[in-house]
C-alpha cells in the first residue's frame, strides 16, 4: 500500500484534531461549576444530573446516526454544521435563565458534537493512506486523549 498523505496533510490534520478536541471539550466543562449552577440556578440534584450528563446523552445518542448521515451526504457539512452549532448551544447554556433551559443547551451541544466529532477520524481516514494513516489517526487519537486528560484535570483542580 503506498504512501499517501494529501496536500498541506499537517495542516488538514492539526484542523481535525483541533475541531475533534472542541467537540470533546464539552464532556466535562460543566462538572467543576455544578454548585455554583445549583445554588444561583435553584436547581434540585435531578436537574443538576441532567446538566451534567445532557451533553454526553446528546452525543452518545446522536454520535452513530450523524456519522452514517455523514458518510452519505458530505462529511466536510456535516463537520461545519457540527461545529456551527456548537457556537449557539455553547451561547444558550451560557446565558440559561434557568436550569432547564441549560439541560437543553447541553444536550443541543452533545447533538452538536455528534455531528463534529466522528466526522474529523472519517475525513482523516478518507484522506491519508497507508503509513500516513497510521500515523494521523495516532496523532489525532494521541493527542485527543492528551487533551481530554488535560480538560478532565483541570476540571477537578
């Protein structure tokens, strides 16, 4: 199998990795401020529960289809839209008036992610070949994890 990598590959894969590290940002950037959304939000443990796991429950629920749907119609739209709606759902739970509505946000923002995310390991899959491939979906799994981990401890300190 030959060696392919696409013209300005470094660039198109260091725009994957970033667009795929947005995307898994979200898991965990809720988890460190759940009291302060408890206490100035009103919100009972319940409502707290689904602001924390919305943006996973929007992902996981919508990660498989919005893949396939990418495959079929265009994985660079569905990458853009994904990241396009990532900005007002990232707004609404910014600017939630209450705890229902950030639920909601998360959730959009989980949905949002599922149509980023799978969509940036497709096109690197689809554009690079051979040795090339091994190596960009181990940088992009290399340093998604890296950054995940980095979120996830930060998240904690």
């Amino acid at each position: 199998m030959s060696d392919v990598a696409p013209k300005r590959g470094g660039l198109l894969l260091a725009t994957l990795i970033l667009a795929a590290a947005v995307a898994n940002m979200n898991l965990s950037v809720a988890n460190v401020a759940l009291p302060t959304i408890g206490r100035d939000l009103q919100a009972s443990q319940v409502a707290l529960n689904m602001v924390a796991v919305g943006f996973t429950l929007g992902l996981a629920a919508s990660v498989l289809y919005l893949g396939a749907v990418a495959d079929r119609y265009g994985r660079r739209l569905m990458l853009l839209g994904g990241l396009a709606l990532s900005i007002p759902a990232a707004l609404l739970a910014g600017f939630a008036p209450d705890v229902g509505v950030l639920a909601l946000a998360r959730l959009l923002g989980g949905v949002a992610a599922g149509m980023a995310f799978p969509t940036t390991l497709s096109i690197v899959v689809d554009q690079f070949r051979g040795e090339a491939q091994t190596r960009a979906i181990a940088l992009w799994t290399g340093i998604g994890c890296g950054a995940s981990a980095l979120e996830i401890g930060r998240a904690h300190v």
